[in-house]
C-alpha cells in the first residue's frame, strides 16, 4: 500500500512539474526592415519603348506594415544636376489592413517629367526614412530602375564614346579632393 501511495505522489508530483510553465514571453515588436520589392510591372529585364499605358507597378513586401513607409521616383538621376525626385513623387504611405505585408505602388510620369522622345532612366526608391540627400533611404533602401529607349532607337540615348579624350566623365583626384581631368 506504501508503494501505491508513493507511486500515485511520485506520478502526481511529475504533472504538476509539467503543469507548472514558465511565463510566457513578452511579446517582441516586428524587426525594422525596409520593405522589399517583389515585382514590378513593366518588367525591368527589357527596355521600355513606349511610356506604360497603366503606368509603372511596384509590388513591395511590408515586413511590419504598422510602420509605415516612403518612396520617391527619379528620373535620370544624377547627384549635380538632377538630385530631386519627381515633384508628387515623394509619397510616405501607411501599411494596409487588406495584405498587411504586400502593397502594390501604382505611378506615372508627366510628359513634363519625361521627354517622351528621350532615352532616360527611371528609378524607384523605397526606404523607411529618407536622409539628408533625396536620393539616398535609410540602411537597405531597395529600388529599382528601367531603361526608357523611345520606339528602341538608341541613337536618342546619350552615349560615351571612350575615343574621344575630353569626353570621359571627370573622376576624382586621388586624395579625394576636387575632380581631376
């Protein structure tokens, strides 16, 4: 009879171990991430020859919707003489309650902001934040970028050409200091 007892304490002893856990967890806030872009419509693969009609889509993954994000399109972006992004293209948007971690962007370009008889480069950036410099979000911003070549005729495309000495884009001087020829 001991040995019952003992038996049924030792075995009710062993449940209320297991019984007994461990609080739970605090629950942690989602990593900051930027968000990443998944897909883009037209595809960046090939040239544009025409401007979309449905305009450009880019389909970004949200890792914590609640934070919120920013994007901002260039078009020929170039840090000394075109360092802005295109006016009415700096937007911040918030995450969405429909997919909370998928959001498509849906913009176009003025014929202001792109000469369609041009060849030009339009850029997309999305970050958390932007810093100081319009072009440049916070650690990780992703972007994207097409190749705008009207009707495939890459003689309206600007071209280097490596023959012609004074041509080459100036570089900096070795020290860093101002360029040097």
């Amino acid at each position: 009879m001991r040995r019952k007892v003992a038996a049924v304490a030792l075995v009710t002893g062993l449940l209320a171990a297991c019984i007994i856990a461990d609080p739970l967890p605090e629950q942690r806030s989602l990593p900051t991430r930027v968000p990443s872009i998944i897909l883009t419509t037209p595809d960046v693969s090939r040239p544009l020859l025409e401007a979309p009609d449905g305009g450009f889509n880019v389909t970004l993954r949200l890792y914590n919707p609640a934070a919120g994000y920013r994007w901002r399109v260039f078009v020929d972006y170039d840090d000394g003489v075109n360092p802005n992004p295109v006016p009415g293209l700096n937007i911040s948007e918030p995450g969405s309650s429909d997919l909370p971690d998928v959001q498509t962007v849906t913009f176009s370009l003025s014929r202001a902001a792109m000469d369609p008889e041009r060849c030009h480069v339009i850029e997309f950036v999305v970050a958390l934040v932007f810093g100081a410099f319009p072009h440049n979000g916070d650690p990780g911003a992703d972007s994207v970028s097409w190749r705008y070549v009207p009707g495939g005729d890459y003689s309206k495309c600007a071209q280097y050409d490596a023959s012609v000495p004074d041509a080459r884009p100036l570089d900096a001087g070795m020290d860093g200091s101002d360029a040097s020829p």
